[in-house]
C-alpha cells in the first residue's frame, strides 16, 4: 500500500505539473475539513476479521480531509482527495480503528452524460497495527435523463491484502446502478440503488457472491433560523459464501455461513455558521448468519463538530 500511495502521489505530482500547460480557463480550487465527536458503539465489531464482541464502550472520533478539483476545461476534470478517521474508545482500546483513504478521479462530460475512471485506496490499521490494505478501480457513465434526475452505473475491480492473514487476500469484481432524484427546487434528494459483486478469496470459505440494495432520502431545510441537512437510509446486503466440506471435526459435515445484513441510518446536521456544523448520526444493524457467532445486532451513534476550510 506504501507503493500504491506513491504511485498516486506521483500521479498527482505530475497532473499539478500539467496545469502550467492548460489553457487560461481552467481552475483549480482546494477544500479541507476537520472533525472531532463523541462516539458509542453496542457492539464492537470488525468485519473485515470477523471480529464480534458483545461489550459496548464510547470513546471519541477524529476524521480530516483535503479534497483538490481541477477543471482542466468545460468538459474535462480531475480530483483527488485525502481522508483521515480515527476512532478510539476508552475502554477496550484493541478495537481503536484508524483508516487512510486515498482516490483520485477522472472525468470527461458530453452532452448531459459523464464517463469517468476512478482509483482508491485505503490502509486500515487496528490498535495501531496495520491489518488491511484495500485498491479499487472504477470505470462510471452517468446521464442526466432529466434535468432532475440522474443515473449512474459502474463496474468495479478490487483488491485485498490482510497483514497476518494472507488466507483472506482477495481479488474482486462488483457493478453497480444509481438513481438520483432531485425535487424541491433541489432540497430533497431521492436515491435508490442496486449492486452485484463477486469476490474470490485465497481460502475458499471466504469466497462469496453478494447483492445488495440502497435506499436514502435527504432534505435541506431551516431550524432555529439554521441551515440544516436531514437524511435517513436503508441497507440491505445478502452474501452466498462457498459451502465448505469439514472433515478434520468429530462430526464431518459442511460448513454454511450465508449471511443477510440490514442496517438503518439517521443523520442531522446543522450549520452554526458557514464553515462550522454540529453533525449527528445514529445507525442501528441487524446481522443474520448461518454461524452464530456472525449474528448479532448493532446501534452506534455520535455526535460531533466539523469545520471546512
């Protein structure tokens, strides 16, 4: 991942030396944001692992990003952006979590359509060590049907590499279709969608095939003479994996660990000025599993301040 991040960097490097060169209408403009919260969690899980707990503990989030756009013409641009989370409880600190996210995108508008390619990645590291590092690259189309709403589709290929647990490497392949409705002169906006991914594992009992559907509606609106942003939304996610044949146990047999996820969200948030918002967010999970120890049900919830830059 430390090659990946300077692949990208150097890709980055060589797109600012390529503005010098682009004609005299194009931009480039750079935001940044920075957040601190309370955080609480019912169930401390990490699902990468495999990892659940039944104990519950607060604790406290930092997150920060640096997101840069060049419009390079009318129809051409290109963006990148850095992300930063840190999660850290006070109790049971083996389930700190902090995560590096990387991407830059690419994209090139005709008529009401866009097409574009996008690279990211991401390094997670749990109690201080590293456990996963993540790529993805996504080829997107997306069309403006009507000036109010929009479509998007995408396929996608993935890849994962664990630290210490090289059985769970994998590669991937997914796509996915979305559609954005917008009403309310633009305050309200409706989303649907729909996703299909296959991914292989180096052991087979971690191979699984996946579908899954998104639901979201999100409103702007005034409080207390406050800006404002409301949003809810809806997960469902269904996985097949590989039956496996035991025959090392007492009681030879297969091993089935299918598994249906679904998961509710709510968040609020609400400008105190321009650059300053309180954001809240709580989330409640409802995970079935033909292996019961992966069959749980989870709340989190925080709440916190953001400042943009």
């Amino acid at each position: 991942m430390k090659l990946f991040f300077r692949n990208m960097l150097c890709v980055l490097a060589l797109t600012t030396s390529s503005l010098t060169l682009a004609t005299t209408q194009s931009s480039f403009k750079l935001d940044g944001e920075v957040g601190w919260g309370l955080i609480f969690n019912s169930a401390l899980s990490v699902d990468e692992l495999d990892e659940v707990s039944s104990q519950s503990d607060d604790g406290y989030e930092f997150n920060g990003a640096v997101k840069g756009k060049w419009q390079l013409t009318d129809k051409t641009k290109l963006s990148s952006s850095y992300a930063y989370n840190q999660k850290t409880y006070y109790e049971y600190s083996q389930y700190d979590l902090a995560l590096h996210q990387l991407n830059i995108d690419g994209s090139y508008k005709f008529n009401r359509s866009e097409i574009g390619l996008r690279i990211d990645g991401a390094s997670a590291s749990l109690a201080g060590e590293t456990f996963l590092n993540f790529q993805q690259v996504s080829f997107y189309l997306g069309h403006f049907v009507q000036p109010e709403t929009y479509l998007r589709t995408s396929v996608k290929t993935k890849n994962k590499y664990f630290a210490k647990l090289s059985d769970r490497d994998a590669i991937g392949l997914g796509v996915s279709f979305d559609i954005f409705h917008f009403i309310n002169s633009a305050n309200t906006m409706l989303m649907l969608g729909l996703t299909a991914e296959k991914e292989d594992t180096q052991d087979n009992q971690f191979t699984y095939s996946g579908m899954g559907i998104q639901t979201k509606i999100t409103h702007k609106f005034r409080v207390f003479g406050f800006n404002s942003k409301a949003g809810v939304g809806l997960r469902f996610q269904r996985n097949d994996y590989q039956s496996i044949e035991v025959e090392t146990l007492p009681a030879e047999g297969i091993i089935e660990r299918d598994e249906n996820r679904q998961v509710i969200e709510a968040n609020w948030d609400l400008h105190l000025l321009d650059n300053l918002s309180v954001m809240t967010e709580l989330e409640h999970g409802d995970f079935n599993s033909q292996l019961e120890s992966q069959t749980y049900q989870q709340t989190t919830a925080s709440v916190g301040l953001k400042y943009t830059f």
